[in-house]
C-alpha cells in the first residue's frame, strides 16, 4: 500500500492512550509522516474547546473536525472556519421525540462560536437534570426553551442505566430521517447531527478543498460514530479496542490505543532518514 496524501484519526480510544495522552511513539510517528509532505486532520466527536490540548502534544497538526464532522476547526489560529448547525426546528422536535421515546432522559446541546474559547459558557447546554457521561461536566443548566433557542452543531440524548445501542433503536423510528444519530460513548449517550451530517461528509469536504478524493485517505477510529469514515475513506484501520461494528466495516485492525495501534500503521511510511537514524541507535545500543 502507498503512503496516504491525507492521515484523518479519532481522538478518545484512537490517537490518545487510556490516559488521554498522544504517546511519544505516536507523535513522532504523525510528525514524521507531516514531514514526509502528508497531511494530517483530526476527526472527532469532540467539540473545539477540547481539541488544544490534544493539538499541543502534536505541533504539526493544526486542523480538527468536530463534532462528528458538523465544526471544522484550526486550532492553530483558534478559529471555527464552518459549521453545519441542526436548525431550531428541528432540535424541539429530536427533544421532544427524545422524550417520548426515552421517558427520563436528559437533554443538552452544543454551540460553536468563532473561537474555542469564546463565550464559553454558552457552547454547551443541558436540562437541569442532564448527567454527564464524563467526570467532567462543563455544562450550564437551563429550561428546555433557552436550549432550544438557537440553532446547534450537535444535541445530545443521555440516559444513565441505559446501552447507546439500545438508545439508537428507540430513537430511530421516532426521529426518521430528521438528524443523523450515532454515539461514541456506550454508556447511554446518542448524539444527534444535522441530516446527511457525520465524519465521513466532514471528511470529504476537507479531503476536495486539498484536491484529493477518498482514495488518498486512510482513517482510524473506535466507535459506531467513526463508521461511515472508515466506509468512506480509500483505507480504513480499527483499533483493536474498537467496537465490534467498526471491525466490521474496516479493512484494517491495527493494535489497540494503548499500544500505538495509530503509530503502528503510520511507520510504514516513516521517512529513510528516521529508519536510518532508529537502526544506528539500536546498532550502537547492542553494541
């Protein structure tokens, strides 16, 4: 297999280790591979405000796809440069379908403004019940109307007790073909984007504005929210931590998060001068 003209990865259970670090032999691996003349996009579920300090540990990087591909983020000049929002609309008729479809469930919502870090407290809203899936809970809680009231790149649908999976299928034929429906967390968390919205849409965009097309590209991923990427893209690569629908649609399983399943795949195609420079280190170590 060639070198891949564009690298695009998940971030939680992909790139980062167990401890929410870029490991040293993966960011040597992803510079290495920048170096060579590839590039190198982020794509996650995540949304701006939590993308520098990944970006800091991989200083060759500097865009990111959020929001499962409705926010395309440069994290080096801090500035959203497109958002696909789900319309108002649309967000009360998922809340209230959510609603009937999962009795108790909590809702929230997240916003971009032009920078990660503007107006924070206004990027992500939740019902004053909503629990968290992360320990994290960087939310403001407010009545179902001010959630409601401005256009948002992602709604969220939590229920503790419950699977995601089991979640989906509740939802799906309440929702139809109203928002796109996935989860990266299996812990009763379904995320919601804009119809016709997910990472491989986001992907796609990014890929034609650098003139490639998916055969250019090889993505990684660990979640149901990294299917239709992995479908899309010329080579898909499953960490081996991945769910078992991702195995199932990838034409690659590499080695887990916690073992550099990324860099694993990225070495193939380090440059000489490193090979090189890694064999006379370990030449000069066994002597």
């Amino acid at each position: 297999m060639q070198a891949p003209r564009l690298v695009a990865t998940d971030v939680d259970g992909t790139l980062l280790d167990p401890q929410l670090q870029v490991s040293a032999r993966t960011a040597r691996a992803v510079d290495d591979y920048v170096a060579g003349g590839g590039r190198f996009v982020l794509v996650t579920g995540r949304p701006p405000r939590w993308i520098p300090p990944v970006a800091a540990q991989l200083p060759a990087v500097g865009l990111a796809l959020c929001a499962n591909g409705a926010v395309l983020y440069d994290a080096v000049a801090d500035r959203v440069l497109w958002a696909r929002e789900i319309d108002r609309d649309t967000l009360a008729f998922l809340a209230d379908a959510a609603h009937r479809a999962l009795p108790g469930c909590g809702i929230a919502v997240e916003r971009v403004t032009a920078g990660a870090f503007d107006d924070v407290d206004a990027q992500f809203l939740a019902e004053p019940h909503y629990r968290h899936a992360w320990e994290a809970d960087d939310s403001g809680r407010v009545e179902r109307a001010a959630l409601l009231a401005r256009p948002a790149v992602k709604l969220l649908v939590r229920m503790p007790g419950a699977t995601s999976e089991e979640m989906v299928a509740a939802l799906t034929p309440a929702v139809g073909d109203a928002v796109d429906l996935t989860f990266s967390h299996s812990g009763g968390l379904v995320e919601a984007s804009s119809p016709g919205i997910t990472k491989a849409t986001g992907l796609a965009e990014v890929a034609a504005a650098a003139g490639l097309t998916a055969g250019d590209v090889v993505a990684f991923g660990d979640m149901p929210n990294d299917i239709e990427m992995l479908r899309w893209a010329g080579h898909g690569v499953a960490m081996g931590n991945a769910h078992p629908s991702l195995i199932a649609v990838a034409d690659e399983v590499t080695a887990t998060n916690a073992h550099d399943g990324v860099a694993q795949v990225l070495e193939r195609w380090a440059p000489p001068v490193r090979a090189d420079r890694a064999g006379r280190g370990a030449e000069g170590r066994r002597a």
